[in-house]
C-alpha cells in the first residue's frame, strides 16, 4: 500500500499516523512524500520531487495588507503551484514502481495525477483528502475562503467555478504523463467524471466540525481525524517540560509554514500582545523564523508533537492549517486563529462557529492589540474546547479505511 501526499508539515503528519494504523492492521505501507518530511515518517519512505519552501514565500497574504484569500489569490497560488505539480506525476509513478503497491491512498494536491498512475498500474486507489474540496451548496470553495453566501445554489456555483479555475493547473501535467505512461488521451474534465467517483473519496476531519454535505456523491465520505503518529524514540526536552511546570499553562503561538521570512515582523506584535495579555507563552519558530529574545515568561521553541504539547496549554496561536485546528481541537484547548491563505479561513470560521476560537484575525489584520484581546477571549473558552476534544475521542478516523481495503474492489461506486 501506498500513501502519496505533498505539502506542508500539515499535509504530510497525518497520514503518519493513518500510516501506522494500516500497518498495525497488517498491511504492508510506504508513504510518498517530500524528501524534507523524510525524519518524521517512520514507516518504509520513498521520496516525491519539489520543496513547498521554495514556493510558498512567493503566495499573497503573508505581508502587509495583502489578502491571502478570494479567487485573485488562488490564482497566483496555483501559478506558482504549477513547477511542484508538473514534476510530480513521474514521482508518483516512481514510487508506485519501487514499492510494488497493490492500492493507492492519495491526497488532495496529488490525487488528479495519481489517478492516472494507478490506471496504469491496474491497481485500486482511493483519495484521502484533509478538506472539503468538492462543490458544495452547504458552504463556498474552501480554496478561496469558504465562505458561505447562504445560498445553496450560489455556493455550489462558486465551488464549480474553483475547480475549472484550478483545472488548467493539472491540464498540462496529466497530458504529458499519461503519454509517457501509454495511456490513451483524454480531456481533464472526461477524466474527472471517470475517476473521481470510481473508488471512494474518504475525508480526514470530523463531522463534529464540518458535517457531510447533504448533496456530497455518496463516493465522498467524512470518516474522521486521522492523528499524526509521534516518533517512537522521541523525549520531551527537558527545557519544555520545567518551563511548562514553572507556572501556569502558557498560550502556544506558532505559524507553521506561514510568513517564510517575516519572523522579525511579527515578533513585535507578538511580544507585545503576550505582555499585554498577561500570559506566559511558548512561541515556536517556524518557517517565519518567528523569534522574540529572552524573557523569563516566554519560551522560543522548534518543532514538537502537537499532542504532547498542546494539552498542556492554555490556549493555541495558530495559522487554521487543517493539521493544526484538529490537533488544537483534540487537545480540548481554545484557539486563536490567523489564517493567511488557501483553506485556512475555513477552518477559522468553523473553529470561531464552534465556540473555541473568538473571530479569526487575518495575518494581515495582526496588530498587537488585537492579538491580546483575542488571546484574552480565548482562554475563557476551554470548557467548549473540552467538550468537542471528548466528542472527538471517540471516533476512530481509520475505521472505514480499514474495512474499505479488506476489498477495495467493492468500494466501487458509479453515481457523481
């Protein structure tokens, strides 16, 4: 079996732990990934072209007053998305070759290209996707904010629009792949109706937090969260383990791969916010090189476990990445959510709609002032936040994975 998925941090960690899951079960799992992602999978790795910290410090929304989200910023995302998928289709056919895989799991970026891989290789596939991407009347196109009009028809619209917007990024790519792959030609849009709904489409999110659409083709299915799986020999250092028992619980404040290289910018107004809040705080670098000096209060941080961490904070600073908001919500602690881009407003909304956030702050609207007061609101919601992290427990999001693979044949499906 194999798991292909390229990204971020975010897009990658989960299927560590779906990973580990199927394994456990008895299945044989290699995952495909960015070669930069190589330490944290500890199950069998090939590596996948391309780097995503090349491209997103070019995405809008990270400085200034830009806006990250809406169709003009999805449009610049996706051209300069266009070098990372035009290689990657031969990866995926590398690693379907090397690891001998008999089924496919592929996620949202590469799953229009690994389609066409599995076709050639006569084996099952099925996507694992981390968002809602498929048109909808229940909310807008989470790739441009997912917003929802209130009207069921103009959302769906607008979702509809997205997708022939980001078609043309895959258009070429396919094309050239499934010759090399001597496969017949195609048009992007025949494909999609011949593949998409061929095998099941399986959503890792819980429907505590964004339900099934009611008008979703029954191959997509929301089966719950799937959780990073935390490196066996890995050890707490021991600085975060006494700063975190010196005192009351801090509030964590991390971008993730967000603001590539605007760290020192956004140290000023976090320093500022935190002293303002009166908090003590755990600030975590990233890829923006956030860094705020040395203060008694405040711990500067690399990369750690969110579900070793998190549960001991009192609230989390975060950029609404699909990783992050589950691994906030699992911890049962509230949120303050900066969304920059992409799918991040959503799951900002969803996070404020389900009481565990006050109303998200836009990178680009962060001040100082505005940071505190959400940081403010935000530790008085933890009772909400327990409540939806004990909901969240009892569901097993590898659970229909594992009874779809006992024969992937019958997960065949022919209505869209």
């Amino acid at each position: 079996m194999l798991i292909v998925t390229s990204g971020s941090l975010g897009d990658v960690a989960p299927y560590t732990g779906l990973g580990a899951r199927l394994a456990e079960a008895g299945h044989t799992v290699t995952i495909a990934t960015h070669e930069q992602f190589r330490d944290i999978v500890e199950l069998p790795f090939l590596p996948l072209p391309g780097d995503l910290r090349e491209i997103l410090p070019q995405a809008r929304g990270q400085a200034g007053p830009e806006s990250g989200t809406g169709p003009r910023a999805l449009l610049r995302l996706l051209k300069i998305a266009r070098p990372l998928v035009a290689e990657l289709g031969d990866g995926i056919a590398a690693a379907v070759r090397e690891s001998r895989a008999q089924v496919m799991l592929l996620s949202t970026v590469v799953a229009p290209l690994g389609y066409s891989v599995a076709e050639a290789a006569g084996i099952a596939y099925a996507g694992v996707f981390l968002q809602p991407v498929f048109p909808t009347g229940a909310f807008g196109p989470v790739l441009t904010g997912g917003r929802d009009t209130r009207v069921p028809a103009v959302n769906r619209w607008m979702g509809e629009v997205t997708e022939a917007t980001a078609r043309p990024l895959y258009r070429g790519p396919i094309r050239e792949l499934r010759e090399r792959l001597g496969l017949p030609r195609k048009s992007t849009r025949l494909l999609e109706r011949e593949q998409r709904h061929r095998y099941p489409t399986f959503h890792g999110f819980s429907e505590i937090v964004v339900p099934r659409p009611r008008d979703w083709p029954a191959s997509h299915e929301v089966t719950g969260y799937w959780w990073p799986a935390r490196p066996q020999a890995w050890e707490p250092p021991a600085e975060v383990t006494g700063f975190l028992r010196a005192g009351p619980p801090p509030v964590f404040i991390g971008f993730g791969s967000m603001a590539p290289g605007q760290g020192e910018r956004l140290a000023t107004a976090v320093l500022e916010a935190i002293r303002r809040a009166g908090v003590r705080a755990i600030v975590q670098a990233g890829w923006s090189g956030l860094h705020v000096g040395d203060h008694p209060d405040i711990l500067g941080v690399g990369p750690l476990p969110h579900d070793w961490l998190f549960p001991g904070t009192s609230a989390v600073v975060h950029h609404a990445g699909a990783g992050t908001t589950g691994a906030a919500l699992r911890a049962g602690v509230p949120a303050v959510a900066v969304p920059v881009l992409a799918d991040q407003p959503f799951w900002a909304r969803r996070l404020h709609a389900l009481g565990v956030s006050p109303p998200p702050l836009p990178l680009p609207q962060l001040t100082a002032d505005r940071l505190a007061q959400a940081i403010v609101t935000a530790v008085t919601l933890k009772q909400r936040a327990g409540e939806i992290a004990r909901q969240l427990a009892a569901e097993d999001g590898a659970a229909r994975i594992l009874t779809w693979l006992e024969n992937p044949g019958s997960g065949k499906t022919v209505s869209a």
